[in-house]
C-alpha cells in the first residue's frame, strides 16, 4: 500500500523577495497540476493545503505591524504572541493550516467522504453579446456545496472595505501587465458555482476586445490587493471566492483565453 504523502502551498508574505514568482511557485508544488490528487490519478496517494490566504499577517515587510502600540498586534490567539523563527517564511498562525490538514488526513487516509477542496477552475468563457466573462467551478468536488462570496473585511478595522481585494487579474493583448478586476465588477451564482464578470470596459470604440489570459490568487499575497500592507495586516482566509459551508479556499488558477474560452496550461484541463 502506498504511503499518503502531503504537502503545504507556500503561504502569503513567504516570496522572500519573488513575489512575482509566486503564483508559479505554488504551482510548480503540485507538479504543474492544479489539483492533488489529480482527476486522472496521475500522481496517486497525494493530497494538498492551500495556503496561499494563510500567511502571517504580520510579516516583516509589515513595519507597523511590529508596533506593540498598534492595536491588532496584541491578538495572540493568531499567532503574534509567537516570536519568529527564521523570518516570516514560517509563518506563525496555524490554525488554519491545522483545519485544513485534518480534512485531508480525514479524507485521504481515513476515508471519510467530507468536502476536501476549494473550488476548482472547470472553464470560463466570454459572452460578447453581454460583455460578460463567466467562470466556472468543478460541481462535482463541491461535494453538494454553494460558492461563497466573501468580501473583504479587516477584523481589526471595519471601515477597511471590499475595494481592496481585487483577486482577479486579466491579460490584455499587447500589454504586459495585468489588469485588475475591481470587486464590483463580481457577482456569483452561488447554486450554479459560477462568477459572473462584467467586462463592459475592456471593449474598444469598434465593441471588441483583446482579453487573451486570467489569474485568480496567483501574486505572493494575492487577496488583499491595494491594502497598504506596510502599515496593515492582511487577514487570514480572506480570498473571495470559498465552500460555502466548509469555507475553503478557491484554488489560484492561471489560463489562457482562446477564442472567449479558458484553456489551461498542460497537464491541466479547464475547458468544460
């Protein structure tokens, strides 16, 4: 018999200085595969935890965040009461990587049939009657769940808001650099496990546009998007899109656009 073998994604605030890399990295931690196990049971007795919304939310690169005035600094029960070791690569709350472990333990080695992934990336397409891009998660491993949508919201601020997550980028022909997708932009159909993108303002003079690539949560600290992280915190488990009920996180996802439909990166399907 096989021996499980298990794995943790690199968590957020980890790049040491590669965050444009990081999307690649976690990547390439599951073989190139966007899923562990694999569909087609490539790489058999695998299993894995995301934890690209998990990091330390009080990593280095966070100045204020050292501050004993500060007053999110003094929460212990997530994990700032714990001095570092070697940096914030290791970072220090984990209670979510501690969940999220035991539902794969409980699924893959103890056979218990429980919501074990995040919602996978199964298709997209463009409407372009509607101006519209839909993406589509995999039904079946939502094992009867709905997707949540889940805005941002700072547990040490409220009055910090949604317009700071902005987890969806898109690649537009002839320009290198990603476009960010504001939240409201974003609508869901939560029995449906679709998102609903309005792309309305992508489209030229002459009504077509040029979308040719998307990511979700594929940067180093991908959910908390114009947060000054210098001066706050991000917070844990806070990408938009979830199990409803097991909350766990979508997984990040890169694919090229081809004629108005996803088409992901070898060995990866996403073509549904």
């Amino acid at each position: 018999e096989t021996l499980p073998f298990g794995l943790i994604t690199l968590g957020s605030g980890t790049s040491e200085g590669h965050q444009p890399d990081m999307g690649n990295f976690r990547w390439n931690q599951m073989l190139n595969f966007d899923i562990l196990p694999p569909p087609a049971d490539e790489v058999p007795s695998t299993f894995v935890v995301q934890a690209h919304d998990i990091g330390d939310p009080w990593y280095s690169g966070c100045g204020q965040c050292q501050n004993a005035s500060a007053p999110y600094t003094a929460n212990n029960t997530y994990g700032n009461g714990t001095n570092w070791y070697m940096g914030p690569i290791h970072f220090r709350p984990k209670q979510y990587t501690g969940e999220r472990m035991a539902i794969q333990v409980a699924k893959f080695i103890y056979g218990q049939d429980l919501t074990w992934t995040g919602p996978l990336l199964s298709g997209c397409m463009i409407d372009d009657s509607k101006k519209m891009l839909t993406i589509m998660f995999n039904k079946t491993l939502m094992n009867g769940e709905e997707l949540f949508y889940q805005p941002f919201e700072a547990w040490y601020d409220k009055s910090l808001t949604n317009e700071y997550q902005n987890a969806i980028k898109l690649n537009l022909e002839g320009n290198p650099k990603w476009q960010d997708i504001n939240d409201s932009r974003v609508s869901i159909s939560a029995s449906d496990v679709t998102v609903m993108i309005d792309i309305s303002n992508l489209y030229d003079s002459s009504g077509k546009q040029n979308i040719t690539g998307i990511q979700y949560a594929w940067s180093d600290n991908p959910c908390c998007g114009n947060l000054n992280q210098k001066n706050f915190p991000c917070p844990m488990n806070m990408c938009p899109f979830q199990t409803a009920k097991s909350r766990l996180p979508a997984i990040p996802f890169w694919a090229q656009i081809v004629n108005n439909k996803c088409k992901c990166f070898a060995p990866q399907t996403c073509d549904a």
